[in-house]
C-alpha cells in the first residue's frame, strides 16, 4: 500500500480523537468503496429464504455507499457500547437490551453521541453523512469488530454489546486493516444451539423471519403457532443467541444506572404489559419505543401474554 500523505494520517488520527472524546469506545476507518461480498452475502440469503426475499432486498440499497453519496471517500466507524448499564429487576430476558438502551431515546445519555460526531467532523472540515452503508460489514472492514457464527458484529473489548455507528466523509482517510476471521472460537454452536427458533441454521446465516426479534416486532401477520410456542418469555426482542455466547462472557460490565428506565420498569414487566391500558401505552411505553406506531398497543399485550404463556407452560 502506497504511503499515505501526511495531513490525511493527522487527520484520521485527529478523528479518532474525536471518537474517544465524544464517548465512544472504539473508531476505525475504511474506504467507501462498494461492499460487494455484502451484497452477494444478501442475494444468497433471498435465492435460499424467498419466503423473506422482501426482508432482504432493501438491504441491498447500502451497497454501494457512492451510488447515493458520490462525494463519499471513506467511512468512519465508531463503536458505541451499551453494555455498560444496570439492567433494571424484572427486565432482562423480557426486553432485549439493545433496546432497552436505545441511545435514540432522548433520556438515554448516549443520546447525543452522533451529533457530537458529526459536529465535530464538520470542524475539521469534512462533509458528513450518517449512515447509508452495512454497518456490521464497514465495522469488520474497519478493524473496530469481528462477526460471530449468529451474525452479530463482535468488539473486542465490549463483546457483540455494541451499536455501529458509521459516518460517511469526503476526505481519504488511510484505512484501517480489516479484520478477515471469524471472532468466535473454532467449534463453538452455543449461539445456534441457544436459538429457540433455529433461526441461525448455520454459521453466519440467519433466517431472518424465523428469529424472535422480528417476530416480536415485524411480523406482518399472525405467528405461526409452533413458533410461539418456542419463542420462549420474550415480549420484545431476544438476546438467547448473545447470552449463550462465551465471547459475551464478563463483557457486560453495569457501570451506570439507566435513570430513565428505573422508574418504569414496574411497568414493563410481562406481567404488566399483557394488561396496561391504552393510556400507559402512550404515556410510558412508546416515548421509550417509539418507532413502533402509536396506535399499536394491543401487539404488546399480546406478545406479554404469549411470553407469560411460555414461561409458565
């Protein structure tokens, strides 16, 4: 690789900077080039799954980064770690934690961590776009993680307990080596056998209308009744495949209380969600999940009533 010039190196370094300072853990740097394997990855997965065909597809608009962004030159990946909060009684193996800690909700005090970023890459000069491209992809391209067998992107020092955020610039930034191996340990299924629906059929392939996550919260119609059955106590989300995987252990570290959830999380529970009225709904449960429409409480209620099925069947 030819050497890079000097005010492109003190720039990345000035960038990375930047990262640590607005709060995230990690930050890596790669190109905007097109992320071919990634869309070959996701053209598979529609040729195998054509049941799903349509979850697929609208991924594929995040392929090439320049079709959209011409003016792009690299990308900046930042690492940002949830796993760093107290989860709140009667919450964990109900709500999965990546939203539970959604840095997109306003009380949350990552919230501001992109804004941070972006204002400060524009400070050093640079146009700025957030996001447009396959984070998971960009962060192993970067350096910043490494995938597992179920998918998810792995980071060193904070397990797969992470958010990839990725922020599109115009400048060349010298990349950062990507990381090219499976993080997981040679042999291990833990993250497939701990999949309650066998979504994950095989090492890094997910059927994604099959993984409790989305059928907590995407499935256009009613669940197929032996899926419910396995889909264990969760109400929203599932964390099965990350709990069960040895790469995890000890990363989750609860350094902070997360306020805003402490003091409703009575109102959380299964227990309460298979009977909150609909003022509840629109007072305390939707500011905190917000992207789901507000006129939809009753799919709470029923995934609450279907997890306190399955826990106490």
């Amino acid at each position: 690789m030819p050497s890079q010039p000097r005010q492109s190196v003190s720039l990345a370094a000035a960038v990375k900077r930047l990262a640590a300072e607005a709060g995230y853990a990690d930050c890596g740097i790669t190109t905007a080039e097109p992320f071919e394997e990634y869309g070959r990855a996701v053209r598979r997965l529609m040729e195998r799954f054509p049941e799903a065909a349509d979850l697929y597809e609208r991924m594929l608009g995040r392929v090439d980064v320049r079709a959209r962004n011409p003016w792009a030159r690299s990308i900046v990946v930042c690492i940002r770690r949830y796993g760093k909060y107290a989860i709140p009684p009667g919450l964990d193996a109900h709500i999965g934690r990546n939203y539970l800690f959604d840095r997109r909700v306003e009380p949350c005090p990552d919230h501001a961590l992109p804004a941070r970023m972006k204002e400060g890459l524009r400070a050093l000069g640079l146009r700025v776009r957030i996001g447009g491209c396959p984070d998971r992809w960009a962060a192993a391209r970067a350096g910043a993680a490494r995938f597992g067998r179920n998918c998810f992107a792995y980071s060193p020092a904070c397990g797969s307990w992470i958010n990839i955020e990725c922020f599109l610039v115009d400048a060349e930034l010298p990349p950062d080596a990507p990381t090219g191996e499976l993080a997981c340990p040679e042999g291990c299924t833990a993250c497939m056998d701990a999949c309650p629906t066998g979504a994950i059929v095989e090492p890094l392939v997910m059927q994604m209308d099959r993984c409790v996550a989305f059928l907590t919260y995407g499935a256009a119609g009613p669940i197929p009744p032996e899926l419910e059955a396995r889909m264990g106590p969760w109400v929203y989300g599932c964390d099965a495949c990350q709990r069960a995987c040895p790469l995890n252990a000890g990363k989750w570290a609860p350094l902070e209380r997360a306020d805003w959830l402490q003091d409703v999380a009575d109102k959380l529970t299964p227990e309460a969600l298979a009977t909150m009225d609909d003022e509840t709904y629109r007072r305390v449960v939707h500011p905190l999940f917000w992207y789901i429409p507000a006129d939809d409480p009753d799919r709470w209620r029923r995934n609450a009533r279907r997890a306190l099925e399955n826990k106490n069947g």
